[in-house]
C-alpha cells in the first residue's frame, strides 16, 4: 500500500472492520521491510501498525465472546488435521 494513498484514505482505527485494518497493517509491514524511508516516517507506520494490531486483537476477542454466548460454556473441538 502507498504511503500517498494510504494517508487520503486513513480512517480511523476504531471504525476500521477486522478486514480493513489486517489488510492496512499488511501493507505497513510491507512499507517498513522493503523501503529505506526516513525514521520519523518509519516510526508513524509503527505506531499505526501497534495501533492496527490492538484493533485486530480487539475484534478477534469480541467474536471469540460473542461465539462463547451461542455455544455456551460446552468446549467446541476442532479436529486435528495432522492425523
């Protein structure tokens, strides 16, 4: 993801879906790995990226709840694929 294109269209992060947010913080990680930019620049993308990452733990613990609520307090298994 450009940097140009990523600061028009940079929504803030409480109103980003699970989605929007990995997608953005795949693309900062990508930013930061492949292009030598100036540390200042380097440090907006992580803080973001921090920021993307709290948001995605977020959303992920709210469906674990709300998943929680429908099965109840039975433990669902998954299988193993390795066998």
């Amino acid at each position: 993801m450009p940097k140009a294109s990523q600061k028009k269209s940079e929504k803030p992060i409480e109103e980003l879906s699970y989605e929007e947010a990995l997608t953005e913080l795949e693309g900062i990680v990508e930013s930061l790995e492949g292009e030598q930019s100036p540390l200042e620049d380097s440090m907006k993308l992580f803080e973001r990226g921090q920021a993307l990452v709290a948001r995605c733990g977020s959303l992920l613990e709210s469906a674990q709840l709300k998943v929680q609520k429908l099965v109840g307090d039975v433990p669902v298994p998954f299988e193993d694929e390795s066998e």
